[in-house]
C-alpha cells in the first residue's frame, strides 16, 4: 500500500485504496485525545518562537545598524588580508571559519579579530549569492559595534538550539502517542521509521517554522546602498 512520491518535490499522491485501509480510530480514548491536543499546543507554542532564526534576524540587524554606524571592510583597522587568498570566485559553502581566518580549500583571509571573522563568515553564507570574490568581500559594510552584535548574536542562537530541540522532542511525544492510539508495536514502529527514512520518502522533508522561504541578499554592500 504505498503512496507515489514525486521526487525533488513536496507533493505526494495517495491512492484511495490507501485511505480506505487506514485504520481510522473513530472513538479516541480521553486520555490520547488530550495528549494529542496538548501536543499539538505545544508544537504551535514553540513553531511561533523558532520563527525567531537567529540568522535571519543577523541580516536584518547588521542591515539597521550600518545605516548610521558601519566600517567599509577594506578600513585598515579591520585587518583584512588577502595575502593568502589568491582564489577568483569561491563557492559560499567552501567557506569555513578558524579563528579569525576565513577560509575555502588552501586559501585564507584573516581579520583583525575572531568576532568580525565570525560576522563575515555568516554574512556570507547566508547569502543569495553562490560564489563570492575579493572584490565582492572588499565592498561589505559591517557595523562598528561588531563585538556586541556577535555577543547577541551567540545568544540568540543558543536560545534557538533549545527551542529547536524542544521542538523535535514535542514532535516525538506526538508520534508516540498515535503509536499507541493504533496499538503500532514496536516491530511496527521500527518498519514506519525505516520506511520513512529511506529513499523516496525522506526526500519528502517538512518546511520547519525556523526555515525561511527561500534565502535573501544583504544589502550591505557599498553598491547596494552607499553608492
């Protein structure tokens, strides 16, 4: 009894015969009922405050904050050097960060601390933009209070870590409680999970709360805005 999967897709089509042979409860016991609907509570409780994406929110601060306060990242106080670094193009997820060195393959640049490094780094990984160059690193505004921004920064991500393990551990109690409202043993449980964790099935990921649509630019680059 399987459903057709379109691959690269959200779709999934079920066949009546499918839906015919669930094994729909029609009387809930009151216990599960509750326990479904305080599940599901809650899961709507912490999906409204994983919305919060530390990183989201990053772009949206460091877009304000360079507004009336910024360093163009070529400034000589922020240390940028290219000595290391003689790639054209680079893919954004080549990038990895060390300290206060960015770096892809053999290639380095370093900043004058790991905050600032750290800041970049996001910056531009979290970026519509698939390749990045020297002279596209060179033009980016970063805001002059880099250290306390990364400070809150750190902060709001180790919140969204709870929220999102809360969140996994609530989805969790909700698949429990309807194993138990269908009698699922638990060879029946391990074949649900296997199914569902292999190919074409686990190309049918949900959207969490915490995903954005698709990526955005930042606009905070000298073209963008300081032109």
């Amino acid at each position: 009894m399987r459903t057709a999967v379109l691959e690269g897709s959200s779709r999934t089509t079920i066949y009546p015969r499918t839906l015919e042979a669930l094994p729909w409860v029609r009387n809930l016991e009151p216990d599960i009922e509750q326990q479904l609907v305080d599940g599901y509570n809650n899961l709507a409780r912490l999906a409204s405050i994983a919305r919060n994406n530390p990183n989201e929110w990053l772009l949206s601060e460091v877009e304000t904050q360079i507004i009336t306060s910024r360093y163009g990242l070529s400034d000589r106080r922020l240390g940028l050097n290219f000595s290391n670094w003689s790639k054209e193009d680079v893919l954004a997820e080549e990038l990895t960060l060390d300290g206060n060195c960015i770096g892809a393959d053999l290639f380095s640049l370093e900043l004058v601390d790991a905050d600032l490094a750290e800041l970049v780094y996001l910056l531009l990984i979290n970026s519509t933009d698939e390749t990045t160059s020297k002279a596209t690193i060179q033009k980016l505004n970063v805001p002059q209070d880099y250290t306390t921004l990364m400070q809150t920064y750190r902060q709001r991500f180790a919140d969204f870590q709870e929220v999102e393990s809360d969140f996994f551990n609530a989805l969790n109690q909700i698949d429990e409680t309807v194993y138990t409202m269908f009698n699922i043993t638990d060879e029946e449980k391990n074949h649900i999970e296997h199914r569902l964790g292999s190919f074409p099935l686990n190309k049918l990921q949900p959207r969490y709360p915490w995903e954005t649509v698709r990526p955005r630019s930042i606009k905070a680059y000298t073209e963008d805005r300081f032109a």
